[in-house]
C-alpha cells in the first residue's frame, strides 16, 4: 500500500496536532496504546528540557499525529500490524523485507497525511 486507503472508512476525523486533541483520539480508537502514548510524551518532556529544545516535542506529536492517522482506519491498522509480525515469522529474507516495504509504506503515507 503506498497511499492511505480511500476505500477504508475513517472512524474518527483527523484530529488537531495538540497534546490534547491527540491524546482524546487514540482514547477513541485505541485506548490500549494510552500507556505507549503517555511514556512517549514524558520522555519527549524530559529530552526537551536537557536539549532546551522543542524539537524533542514537535517529533513526539508528529509520531503520534501519524500513528492515530494509521489507527483512525481499521484496515490500515490490520494491515501494519499483519506486515510487522509477518516481516519477524518470514522464513526468507526475501520475504521479510517484502513486509518491511510493506509496513513502511503505510507508515510513510501516515506520515505524509498529516503533514499536509
């Protein structure tokens, strides 16, 4: 897949790139990844004050902004997920990277759609 799936409906709109809006988003869609998110953040946190730098915190919602783009459709998250654990049971290399060049297509959409 190299374009988010138009024929896959989203299940929530693409929310606003704050820390709030973000975290009340995978709360709809995928509660389960609320402990991932919230560790990510206080690591963002805590390497923004030792870089005196809000790089660290720009990249953190970029991330997320891009995995709630990936969870908002279902299909997209089966997809990935389906890749990655399909790139680690590959029984030839050949195989594995097909799943990685799939996982990273999908990925990189996500990526790409919410920097539009």
């Amino acid at each position: 897949m190299s374009t988010q799936p138009d024929h896959d409906r989203e299940l929530i709109p693409r929310p606003a790139r704050t820390p709030e809006a973000l975290r009340a988003a995978l709360a709809a869609i995928a509660p389960e990844r609320l402990p991932e998110m919230d560790a990510d953040q206080r690591r963002a946190v805590a390497a923004a004050i030792e870089q005196s730098s809000i790089k660290p915190l720009q990249l953190f919602m970029i991330a997320w902004a891009a995995n709630i783009e990936i969870e908002r459709f279902p299909e997209a998250a089966r997809e990935l997920r389906r890749a990655e654990y399909m790139a680690n049971a590959a029984e030839t290399p050949e195989e594995s990277r097909r799943y990685v060049r799939i996982s990273g297509d999908i990925i990189r959409a996500a990526y790409k759609a919410v920097s539009e």
